[in-house]
C-alpha cells in the first residue's frame, strides 16, 4: 500500500507529467502525502500496540519466571526439612513400650481399633498416648503408695515411742518392786528372828 503511494509520488515528479497542470499535481501530491501519513499513523498506532503488548507479555513471562523461581525456592525448602525430618531422631524411638500384644489387650478398644492398627503413624501416635497415661497413673500410684508409707512410718515411729515408754515405766515399776520387795524381806526377817529365839528358849 505504501509503496504504490510511493510509486505514484515518483510518476508525478518523472518527467511524463511535466506538461500537467501545477495545481493538479499538488492536489494529486497532497493527497498521496495525506494517504501516506494516515498509513504512518496506523503503522505507529500498530506498533505502539505490538509493543504494549509485548510489554505485557514480557511482565506476564517475567512474573510466570518469578513464581517458578518461587516455587522452585519453596520445593527446595520443603526438600530440606523433610530430609530433616527423616534425619530427626525423637525420643521417643528410645522409650520402653508396651509391647504391642500388652498394648492390644490393655488399652481402650477406641485406640486399638482395626483402622488403628492397619495406620503406622496412628498406631504408634495411640501406642505412645497409651503408654502415658499408664506412666501417669503408675506415677499417681506411686505417690499414694509412697504417702501411705510416710503416713505407716509416723505411725510406727509413735508406736515405737509409746514402746520404749511403756518399756521404760516398766522398768521403773520392776525396779520400784525389786527395792519394796528388799524393804520388806528386810522387815520379815527382823520379825521371825524373835519367833524364832523364843521358840528355842
């Protein structure tokens, strides 16, 4: 389209046309300049449109890239701490269990449940909940067991005392009973001597 604007621009300045009226030829000039403005227009419109939306798509790559980059940075991240994870070992690997036929029979029906026992991860979750709640109530146990012996050791401790002082008020008395039973053999024998000499004489 241009280039035929061009060509006829071209025919009116080659020498065929010299015979032709100015006027008319500046008109026929003018309006194939206008025509080829117009174009220039539309080819400038066009190409700020190609650029825009260039641009656009440039941005749009550019944030697809980003996100990419993102959420490669992420998996790798993720990678990492699952690898930790795995690396990671709990205490709980070294704690004495229930065996799991003591757990099967012990525990509550809830936590020994088929689903229960097909799940590894549940299963060891309610194995070591289990084992807790035991751990509690033989802990519970052991502090009443444990005041009861205080409580059985005070009262001991009191029967004890009140032992050695009855043992030793009985040693007072036996004592008392030994010195009154010596005054009165002494007092007996001073009487039967007399009886005795008169009985002689």
């Amino acid at each position: 389209m241009a280039t035929d604007i061009l060509d006829n621009l071209r025919d009116l300045a080659s020498p065929k046309f010299i015979d032709e009226d100015p006027t008319n030829i500046h008109i026929r000039a003018a309006a194939l300049f206008g025509r080829l403005k117009t174009l220039n227009r539309a080819a400038n419109t066009t190409t700020r449109i190609h650029k825009e939306a260039t641009a656009e798509a440039r941005h749009e790559m550019d944030q697809s890239h980003l996100g990419l980059q993102n959420l490669l940075y992420e998996k790798r991240h993720l990678e990492r701490e699952i690898e930790k994870c795995r690396q990671f070992a709990s205490i709980y690997q070294d704690i004495p269990l229930h065996s799991l036929e003591d757990f099967k029979q012990l525990a509550p029906q809830a936590a020994r449940a088929e689903d229960v026992l097909s799940d590894e991860h549940q299963l060891m979750l309610n194995r070591l909940s289990f084992e807790l709640a035991e751990r509690q109530r033989l802990d519970l146990r052991k502090k009443e067991l444990l005041q009861k012996k205080e409580e059985l050791l005070k009262e001991s401790k009191v029967k004890v005392a009140t032992m050695d002082s009855v043992k030793s008020q009985i040693d007072v008395l036996m004592k008392t009973a030994s010195e009154i039973q010596k005054k009165v053999d002494e007092l007996v024998l001073p009487v039967n001597a007399p009886a005795e000499n008169s009985v002689t004489g």
